[in-house]
C-alpha cells in the first residue's frame, strides 16, 4: 500500500515538473522575436527538444509546448513550437519552414545539377571545337605545304587544293582569289580544247569532203533536169562551181543569175556570186554556162535552178 502511493506521488510530481516545463518554455517564447541569434534564443529557451538542418544556414528547431498523453510519450513536431533560422537568425516562430525549405533545396538542387550538366557540356562542346579547330588549322597546313610547289601552269591540281583550302576557310580571301583564278583558266583552256576540236572536226570533214569531190562531180556532171531544161555542175573546189543549163525543150528559154539558189548543209541560203553568163537567153538546144562562187567554208547541199518558164531543177551533192 504504501508503495503505492509512493508510485502515485512520483507520477504527479513528473507530470508537475513536465507541465512546469512546458509553461517555462512557453512564457519564454514570447520573448522570441524574429530577427533574434541563435545564441539569444538559446540563452532564452535553453537547448531545443528536437532539430531539422536543412542547409548549413536553415534550419529549425523545436521547443515541446503540448503535453503528450503520458510522460512516457515521446516529442515529436506535433507537440513543439518550432522556431526557423537562417544565417544564424530567427526568421519565423511557430511556422514549420522545413516543408518548403526542402522543397527550395531540392529546386536548387536540381537547378545545381542542371547547370553542372550544362557546364559539363559546354566543357566538353569546347573541347570538341578546339579539337576540330586544331585538326581544321593541320589539315590547312598541310594543303599549305603541298600546293606551295605545284606551278600555276597546273590549274587542275591548283583549283582542287584551293577549293579544299576555301572549304576549311570560306572566309580566306586569297583562297577565294586563287579559285577564281584556276576557275577562269580551266574554263579558257576547256573552251580552247572544244574550239580546237571543233576546228580539227571541221578541217577532217573539209577534208573528206575534198577528198570525195572526183566521185561526187561524176554525179553532178551528168544532166539532169524535168524535160524542159537540165543542169550539170563541176564542183572546182575551194568555194567555187561551174554550171551548164540546157534548153532541151521547143521553145526559148531564159537563165539569170537571181534563178539561182545555193543550199547549204544547214537549208540556209548561202550568199554567191554569179557570173553574168548565166544571163541568157535560149534556143531549144543550146546551153548557157558559167561559175558561181561562195564562201569555202559553206559545203553545199543542193543548186537550184528555177524560173517560170524553165520549172524547178536541181543538183544534189550528196
């Protein structure tokens, strides 16, 4: 029985002590104003019941100001008063910070990695850079060392190292200068080798046709015409013809030099002169005659001779 109630006594007397310092910590919050130190509020509450560090500057801590079901229950949150510190400093008393405290420091957090990230690549898009612009200066150099030598007569090779050049440094204007140069020559020599072909392709035709004028004045001096009149030609070369018209009709016929036509290959006209000869006038049987010239450079295709009373005849020289 008697240890009983000394049992009792004990509880009550705890519950009083616990109760005595919860009021203690309780009038001593009222002291606590924002803007006090770390040490003030210490000095003023004495060490906290709980702590939550949230950065080396923020932090919170916890004064017990409810009693808990018994004595044994333990302190938590729930029955403290908490007090926020930043740098040292009482910045809230009763609001919890730690709740969006941590939520800034998880965004800084992230933010931090973030910007490290960045950083790393940044780093590394640098070093990338630096490697590419070193290879793009050696690859420059060496281009450098093997145009120096090849002489300017050799525009192919010199266009396809400047070109090379140009394309590493666009901005380079001597590169830009020496491919236009090379550029221009090609150019002149491409045009002098297709004109130089095409003078070798005509002077090869001029010759194949001079070569086969014998077996075509065989055909062209043979008369042919529409029984009205016939025409014969010679082809003398070098841009010149002789022809014959004959009258092989019963009545009088007439030749002039504008009842003459030359075609050359190309179906064009080509400009002749006619000898006045060929400004006659025809008995049934008799022939006029005389020669035409042109340029040496036309190859004829075909002679006309053609007029009201004679009809239309020709010569073909091919």
């Amino acid at each position: 029985m008697r240890i009983g109630v000394i049992v009792f006594i004990a509880a009550v007397m705890l519950t009083s002590c616990a109760h005595l310092d919860i009021n203690k910590k309780i009038s001593a919050l009222k002291r606590v104003q924002p803007g006090d130190s770390q040490e003030v509020v210490f000095n003023t509450m004495g060490p906290p019941d709980l702590r939550n560090d949230i950065t080396d500057q923020r932090f919170v801590v916890y004064y017990q100001t409810k009693a808990g079901k018994s004595s044994g229950t333990p302190v938590t949150p729930a029955l403290c008063t908490p007090i926020a510190f930043e740098n040292g400093q009482v910045v809230a008393v009763g609001d919890d910070l730690t709740e969006p405290w941590t939520r800034e420091e998880e965004e800084r957090e992230r933010r931090a990695e973030i910007a490290e990230r960045e950083r790393r690549q940044a780093e590394m898009g640098e070093a990338a850079r630096q490697q590419a612009e070193a290879e793009r200066q050696k690859k420059i150099e060496a281009l450098e060392k093997e145009v120096k030598p090849v002489p300017a007569s050799n525009a192919v090779l010199n266009l396809k190292l400047y070109r090379q050049l140009l394309d590493l440094d666009p901005d380079n204007s001597r590169y830009q200068k020496k491919v236009a140069v090379y550029e221009e020559r090609l150019a002149r020599q491409k045009k002098a080798r297709q004109e130089r072909a095409v003078r070798i392709a005509k002077e090869k035709h001029r010759q194949a046709w001079e070569q086969a004028r014998e077996a075509r004045n065989k055909k062209l001096r043979q008369y042919t015409g529409n029984g009205t009149a016939e025409m014969a030609a010679h082809d003398m070369g070098n841009g010149s013809l002789y022809v014959w018209v004959k009258n092989v009709s019963r009545q009088i016929l007439t030749t002039h030099p504008d009842h003459f036509t030359l075609v050359d290959s190309n179906n064009n006209r080509a400009t002749c002169k006619i000898s006045d000869s060929l400004d006659s006038v025809l008995e049934p049987g008799s022939i006029s005659h005389g020669k035409i010239e042109y340029s040496k450079e036309i190859e004829p295709k075909e002679l006309i001779f053609q007029n009201k009373g004679s009809g239309r005849i020709s010569k073909s020289f091919h």
